[in-house]
C-alpha cells in the first residue's frame, strides 16, 4: 500500500495538480493505495467519473477546503483486466488570491489505476 501525496498550486496564473516534486504526470495506484489531495489557496471541488473508484464514497463529488486535505483509499477494480485511466476535474475558488478555475494535471488531471 502506497500513499501518493498531490498539491493544488497556482503557477503563473493556473491552477495545477502536482506531486511533491511539482511533476504533473498521473499517479499510477492501486487498490488500497492512498491519495491524499492539499490545497492551500482554494476551495476544491472534485468531480469523479464514477461513484466506485475509492472506498466508502458516496456519489461522484468531493469538496476540499482551502488550507486542508481530501484523502481517498482507492477501492478494488475487480475484474479489471489492465491499467484504467481515470480523467477527473478539480475546480478551484480561491481565498483572494487569483481567478477561480479547473486545475491542470496532465490537462486534464487523471489517475492510473494498476490491476491488483
């Protein structure tokens, strides 16, 4: 079990999903494996394509508040035969600093999902 840890930053005018190392390239995760989403600057509403990707969700939404963390533990992809590219969006409302906006990852931001 891994934890991937992403920022929500506003670089040059843009809001981006990137990892510690400020890469933008998709985490590749799987069941079980931790997500855990910060966002100092900006409310962060999340919409997901399905109501199944992570465990105890409920519905295709999240919200994030400005300066916390959304944590997501992916669920089991049973019967999933190879990698699944998850496309999401986060849209982002800043605390005054900024213009709100979708964030980027890979443009859009996405998650690959590894069979367990």
């Amino acid at each position: 079990m891994a934890t991937y840890n992403l920022d929500i930053t506003l670089d040059n005018g843009v809001w981006k999903v990137q990892d510690a190392s400020g890469s933008s390239d998709p985490p590749e995760v799987q069941a079980g494996d931790v997500i855990n989403w910060d966002c100092n600057d900006a409310d962060v509403e999340f919409q997901f394509p399905e109501d199944d990707l992570f465990v105890n969700q409920s519905g295709y939404t999240s919200s994030l508040s400005a300066g916390g963390q959304l944590s997501k533990t992916v669920a089991s992809q049973s019967g999933q035969a190879g990698d699944k590219t998850v496309v999401y969006a986060a849209y982002c409302t800043p605390d005054g600093k900024g213009s709100a906006g979708y964030a980027e990852g890979s443009t859009p931001p996405k998650m690959i999902i590894k069979p367990g």
